[in-house]
C-alpha cells in the first residue's frame, strides 16, 4: 500500500511539473504567448497607434507601416480574442503607459462573432486577470492552452510558419493560401445599429467610452474575408443606445472594395487571414481612409 501511495504523489509531482514546464516554454515558442507576455509588460511605453482584434487582425494589420506613416504603433491582437479580452488589454496598456493618439479595433469579418457571451482569451487572463489558478482541471495548463499544441504542431512541419516574424506585434507570414470560393448571389444583411448594441458587442462601446474620456481617436473596422462571405455593405455609424458614444464601422470587407483591393491568389494566409502582402494592401486601405 506504501508503495503505491508513493507512486502516486511521484506521479502527481511528475504531471505538475510537465505542467509547470509547459507553461515556462510557451512564451518562448508560442507568437500569442510571448507577445502578450511583452505586451503586459510594457511600462511608460510611447506608442502613438494601438490595434486591437483576434488573429484577423493579428495576421492582417501591418504595424511596421502604420509605424513608418503615423508614429510608434503596436498589434495587441491575439487568436481568438473577444472583444472584453481587447477591452482589459486596452484598459491595462493606458493604466501604466502614455496616452496614445489613435486606438484601431479591428473586428472580424464574421458579424456573428461577437454575437456569444464574452469569454476573455485565456492567454490574456493568465497574465492580465487571475494568472495560474488551480481552480480545477480546466485551470491545469495542459488543458488551458490545449489547443496551442497544434498551432505549435506546425511550426514543426513547415517551413512558412517557422520563417514568421512577430514585427511589432503582428504575425507576418508570406505563405499563400489562394482564396478559391465566389461571390454568393445572395449577401449578407447589412447590420444597423441596434445590432451594434446587442450583448456581444458592449465592450465595443466600452472601449470607445474610455476613449472619449482620454481623447484618443477610437476607429473601428471590420477586416476582409475570402469572397464567399463578403457583402455589399456601406461604412456605417452607428450610437450606443445606452451612452453617448457613436463610432463609425469601416467596411474592409465590402466586394467591391476586396476586389480592387486584394488578389485572391496572392494575399491569403488561410480562409480569412491575409499574409504578409495582403497586411501591406488593407493597411494602406486603412492609411488612405485616414487621408480622406
């Protein structure tokens, strides 16, 4: 009985510190991991333009060039983050840092996204909220950051995801992923307001609160998709029922500019997600929005 108390508390501590080592080495091989790792850290930092969204924006946004033409610029972005995750980033970055001119949310070309109850990244709680709980088994880190061991299952494999940069916050990668799908006949209903101040989106409106309050110039867009989930949408302004905010929803992914604007064999990174070429052509789009 001895024997197998013993072998049991060695097997416990064996697990505890393959989890223990697990979380050491993810920020050194994992993108997500090791920027927000950076990006929590940053201290008195002046940066003049901050961008927010998931891995559309992550992947898309090009901050080397926002750098180059308007100041300082950084991409928070993180795979698979809400909009209460860009919501505690933004708020956590101008606790400790100087006020920036610009902040730019980028949300993803899917409206629907926002339309579940906010569930913050779980990179971004680990170091923006509760760090390492032991709540239960989901907090066992093993399990937390599963689906990590994919995404770094590739970077084995192939030789484009281990040639990615992070450049000031963005994933920049040129592999090429050609967008083979077609306009449907039928678009996607152009949303109004009331949609904007439903549920998902309320830390949308928050972050244009705090902005408000600071006097940063808060700008909202919604990123380019393959053709098949385009739309024939114009740039919208929407108000919050609730305050007295109003923002105005670039439109990126409209047909008829994603046609002009990018090459459906040339500027994708997957279904979605645009590569190094196609971040160079939205972000001039965006620079060009900004020089009307």
């Amino acid at each position: 009985m001895k024997k197998f108390s013993l072998f049991f508390v060695g097997l416990f501590f064996v697990f505890a510190a393959i989890n223990f080592l697990y979380l050491v080495l993810l920020p050194k091989i994992d993108f997500d991991f090791g920027k927000t790792k950076d990006a929590h850290g940053f201290n008195q930092q002046q940066l003049d333009i901050l961008v927010f969204g998931n891995s559309t924006a992550m992947d898309g946004i090009n901050t080397e060039i926002l750098s180059t033409k308007l100041g300082p610029a950084y991409n928070f972005s993180v795979g698979g983050a809400s909009l209460e995750t860009n919501y505690i980033q933004l708020e956590e970055y101008l606790k400790h840092n100087d006020l920036p001119k610009k902040v730019l949310l980028y949300l993803s070309s899917a409206h629907t996204n926002y339309q579940i109850a906010n569930v913050v990244n779980p990179i971004v709680e680990y170091y923006y909220t509760d760090g390492f709980t032991t709540g239960g088994l989901k907090d066992i880190p093993l399990y937390k950051f599963r689906w990590l061991f994919v995404e770094n299952f590739k970077i084995l494999f192939s030789s484009s995801h281990r040639s990615a940069k992070n450049i000031r916050g963005q994933w920049s990668i040129k592999r090429v992923i050609p967008d083979g799908t077609h306009i449907k006949e039928s678009k996607m209903t152009c949303m109004d307001t009331l949609f904007y101040n439903t549920i998902g989106y309320r830390y949308l409106w928050k972050m244009a609160a705090i902005c408000k309050l600071k006097n940063i110039q808060f700008e909202v867009f919604e990123m380019p998709c393959w053709r098949e989930a385009q739309n024939d949408c114009p740039d919208l302004i929407v108000n919050n029922f609730l305050g007295k905010e109003k923002v105005k929803i670039y439109n990126l992914n409209n047909f008829k500019l994603c046609d002009t604007m990018l090459d459906a064999n040339k500027d994708w990174l997957s279904k979605d997600h645009l590569n190094y070429y196609g971040s160079v052509k939205v972000t001039n789009q965006v620079l060009r929005i900004f020089n009307r």
